[in-house]
C-alpha cells in the first residue's frame, strides 16, 4: 500500500533526526511529538487492515450461509436468505465471545446451539 511506504518513510525520517546529537530541544520534542503522531497513524491502518480482512471473512461465511439456505428454501427472495445469512453470521460471532468466556460449555455444545437455532428457527412460511 503506497500510504504505508510514505508513513513508514515519514518515521524512519523522524527517528533518524531524533537521533542526531545537538539541535534545538524544542524540535526535538516537536519531532517527537510528530513521531508519536505518525505511529498513531500506522497503528489506525493496521486496525483498519484488521478490520477490512475480518470483514472479508464475514461476507465469505455469508455466501455459504446464503448458498446452503437456498438450497433448503429456493423459493425464499434472495434478500431474505441474504438477512438470514448475515443474521448467523453475527450470531455465531456473538455465541463465540460467549462461549470463550464460559468453562462450563463445549465447542460440541455451542455449536448444537447454534445448528438448533438454524435448523428449527429458519422455516418457509
């Protein structure tokens, strides 16, 4: 990404003046200061990185739900099986944070929930 080349220059540039002996006090705290900034930066487009990969993966799992519920309700309206889809999808995200957090359930356990909830809560109607 030409964005992380130029942040990446920009604080390499930065680190390197910090580094130089002697100089104004003052500019060495504003390089600080701006370096401090820039790290801000590199860190918000990392987590945006994360963010656009973990999205990713979420719109995959919705294309199989899509594809999987289709094949048990072809008559549904392609929106419907695509809410549907999405609903599960974050779901399972939160059943996940749930489960994680417990000692007394079992990824076979949490994972019947879940095939519970989808088996007998999507029907045509």
């Amino acid at each position: 990404m030409v964005v992380d080349h130029i942040v990446e220059a920009q604080v390499l540039d930065l680190v390197l003046a910090l580094g130089e002996p002697g100089g104004d006090v003052l500019a060495r705290g504003e390089q600080a200061a701006d370096l401090a900034a820039l790290q801000d930066r590199m860190e918000t487009f990392a987590k945006a990185d994360a963010v656009a990969e973990i999205e990713a993966v979420r719109q995959q799992q919705t294309a199989v739900n899509i594809t999987l519920f289709e094949s048990f309700l072809p008559d549904l309206p392609h929106n419907e099986l695509e809410a549907y889809a999405e609903m599960v999808v974050g779901a399972c995200e939160r059943l996940s944070l749930w489960y994680v957090q417990r000692d007394d359930v079992s990824a076979t356990a949490a994972a019947e929930l879940v095939m519970r909830l989808v088996w007998f809560g999507l029907r045509p109607h």
